[in-house]
C-alpha cells in the first residue's frame, strides 16, 4: 500500500510540461549585472583660424601701440585685429574664445595708443616750442653795420632798426641759432645748385643766409630745428619766409635730421628779396616755435 505525499514544507510542485525555474535567491548568487549607461560626449569644435589670426595680430598690435617709435605698426594691426576678429565670430561651429579675446585685445590697444600717443605729440610739441624766452650774445667786439634810420640812431641794439650783428648767437630753453654769414645777390649760386629752381621775378634776387642750429635741451630723443626759423624782413616791415617761392639752395642746411644736445646743423637758406633794398633789410630769427624773434643784420 502506499502513501501519497501531501505538498508541504520542502517540496515544490511543477505545472506539467513546465521547466524549473532556478531560484534567484539561490547561494552564490546574486542580482544580475545592470550595464552602464553611456552618456553622449559632446564634440569639440574645430579650431577658428581666423580668430587665431586676430588674436596674434591684437597682441602685437598692443605691444608696438605702447612703444612711441613704433605706434605707426601698432595703428595698423589693431584695426586688423579688431575687422579678424569681428568676422571670426560669424563662423557656424567654430570657437570663439580667441576671437573674443583678439576683439577685447584691440580695443583696449586702440584706447592705449591713443593715450601714448597725445603724450608724445604733447611733449613733443612742449620740447618744440621751448620757454618763448629769447636771448642774444653777441660776439665780442662785433658791431651791427647796418645804419639806422634818420631819427633811430639811439634805438636799442637787438631791435629791427638797430639789428644784432652777424654772429650774434639767439638762444633759446632749446635751441641756440648763429648767422654765420649773408650773401647777397646770390642769384646764380642759387640757379647752379638745382636745374628746378625757378629765376627771381623782376627786380628781385636770391640772397644766402648760412646759419648754424645748435640743439641744447635735454630730450633724450632728440629734435629737429624744423621749427626754427629765420625770415628777411623789408624795410618797410613786409617778411618773406622762403616759403613763397621754394628753391634749392648750395649746401642747404639740414632741418629734417634729429640733433641731440650739442649737436649743429650747418648750411644755407635761399630767400627772394628785392634787389634795390636787399641790403636795407633784416633777419627775423626765431630759435623756437613760439619764441621771442630776435633781429640780425643781413651786412
């Protein structure tokens, strides 16, 4: 006789034609593994060359817009930079770090250069124009010959009816100018040094005023005697500057080149002046843009 069994604790009953499934709590078992999830990676954009270009052509731009000698290269790569720069950020998946740097860059340079530079045209102009005081040292023993007119014979040497002598150093805070000599009817002199230069108007000639400029300041770059200047004077008081009619001259004299202190320039001016009172006149001498005039026989 048997005995069936009765389910009960320990046993498992299967439906039949149905497989087994294996316990999850089994030991040595666990939960099955939960792959990772991947996370997109986000692609880099590809470099801005133009915006590479800005920002090197910004920097050295910067660079030269500080160093007055050279603001003229820094005047043009900034503009350069700042147009790069501008066009770089346009570009459709491109970075634009460098071309928002390269854009900040030449701004900034550009109100840097503008500073640097009203400061040396400033101290420029400043070291130009001197103090506007004048003064004259005559040489010893010199005498101006020319003859005063009727009723002046007492008037103050140094003035423009009774002239300095020739020799007569002007000074100036930084310039010291000296005539040297005067040459009157110099007209063929003048027609032989350059085939351009054009023959006085009737009436007129060349005279050749040879004078030397000395530069005495103290600026360590140096300046030109461009704005120096001597000018003939008429007896009846009319200046002529040279500038009406311009005219090489033989051996002129350089105005152009910096002189450190002590430094001179030396050489002659060509000025058309009447010819029946060339000698009559005087030499307006100013050692400095806005220096006192001080007066020179011309004889």
């Amino acid at each position: 006789m048997t005995n069936s069994e009765l389910p009960g604790v320990g046993s498992q009953q299967t439906a039949p034609h149905e497989p087994q499934q294996p316990s999850t709590a089994q030991a040595g078992h666990g939960a099955p593994p939960v792959a990772p999830v991947q996370q997109p990676t986000k692609a880099k954009k590809p470099r801005n060359v133009v915006g590479l270009i800005a920002l090197i052509a910004a920097i050295v731009g910067f660079i030269f817009a500080c160093v007055p000698g050279a603001l003229i290269i820094g005047w043009i790569l900034l503009p350069i930079a700042f147009i790069l720069a501008i066009v770089s950020l346009f570009f459709k998946d491109k970075a634009k770090g460098m071309g928002i740097a390269a854009l900040i860059i030449s701004v900034v340079g550009t109100i840097v250069g503008v500073v640097v530079f009203t400061s040396v045209v400033a101290t420029s102009f400043s070291n130009a124009v001197g103090s506007g005081e004048t003064k004259v040292v005559q040489p010893s023993g010199a005498t101006s010959t020319n003859a005063a007119p009727a009723g002046n014979s007492g008037s103050k040497v140094g003035t423009r009816e009774n002239p300095n002598p020739i020799g007569s150093a002007v000074e100036s805070k930084d310039w010291r100018i000296v005539v040297n000599s005067v040459k009157l009817a110099a007209t063929d002199a003048v027609m032989a040094a350059d085939t351009y230069n054009k023959p006085p108007a009737a009436g007129s000639e060349y005279i050749l005023v040879n004078f030397s400029a000395t530069y005495i300041g103290n600026d360590a770059n140096g300046q030109m005697p461009a704005f120096v200047s001597v000018e003939y004077v008429t007896p009846d008081g009319k200046t002529i500057n040279g500038l009406d009619k311009l005219v090489m001259a033989p051996e002129p004299i350089d105005t152009t080149s910096a002189l450190y202190k002590g430094g001179t320039a030396t050489g002659n001016k060509a000025i058309e002046v009447p010819s029946a009172t060339a000698a009559q006149g005087v030499l307006a001498i100013r050692p400095g843009m806005v220096a006192d005039k001080a007066f020179v026989a011309v004889k």
